[in-house]
C-alpha cells in the first residue's frame, strides 16, 4: 500500500504554539493520533483568527473541513510545546489545501505534518460557496 506523502512549503503565513497535556497522552504514552486533529483544529481557529476571521465567518462564509491527511514523523510527549506552521496550497474556485507541519519547540523535531481541505459553506442556503476573493487577498497582505 503506498503511503501519503505530504510535500511542504517554503514559507508559512502563520504560525502558534500548543503546549501538549497530559490528557492528549496515550496509553502509549506520547501524543494520541486523534488528539493530534484537534490540536491541528485549534491552530486552524488561530490561524483565522490570525487574519481577522472565524470558521463561520469568512467574508461572510463558513468554512468547513472537505478532507484531511497526515503523515507522522515522530512521537511527541507530556509537557512538550508543539509549534504548528500553517500556509495554504492548492486554491480552487470553493477552497484551498491549509498544509501545515508540526514540530517540537526546544528541538524543532517534526512530529509530523498533513493537510486540510477547506471548502466554503453558505449555511443560510446549506451549500458550498465560492472562495472570496477578498479572503485571497487577505492572504497575500504582509502579516
């Protein structure tokens, strides 16, 4: 079976920090692969946020997640602070790719990195919207 392999950018447009708690532990004992998503959602929210924006608005638009990949590199553990780098890929006329890689902060050990599609939602009509364009620009401001 072939693996994902998930290519990274040069540059991100935002970057957070998130400290790692006993609770996204496993019985192995380093982070659990599924706690790893929700601190990914929550660099997500950042990131909007970062920009001026919410997951429900967008320009006036929700988004909402279409698809996700990971691909871990190594393990991470109690007490650590993850570094999550987001930078978008792939834009199409409903959405785009947020790749994004998470890494260690003492070391800058990758833990592992993946992608989000996002794809923008009207929710008063319950369909998928086209990308505001005021939201592409946005993005290519200086931070």
């Amino acid at each position: 079976m072939a693996r994902i392999q998930i290519d990274l950018p040069e540059q991100y447009l935002f970057s957070t920090e998130l400290p790692l708690y006993i609770g996204h532990i496993n019985y192995g004992g380093h982070l659990d692969n599924g706690l790893l998503l929700t601190l990914v959602s929550e660099a997500r929210v950042r990131f909007y946020k970062h920009f001026g924006y919410s997951e429900l608005d967008v320009e006036g638009l929700g988004t909402v997640v279409a698809d996700a990949a990971v691909q871990y590199k190594s393990e991470a553990f109690h007490g650590e602070t993850m570094v999550v780098e987001i930078a978008t890929a792939d834009p199409h006329k409903y959405g785009l790719d947020l790749v994004w890689r998470m890494s260690d902060q003492a070391t800058g050990r990758e833990v592992a990195r993946g992608k989000t599609g996002v794809v923008f939602f009207d929710y008063g009509q319950r369909k998928i919207a086209r990308m505001p364009e005021a939201f592409v620009a946005r993005l290519q401001q200086p931070a």
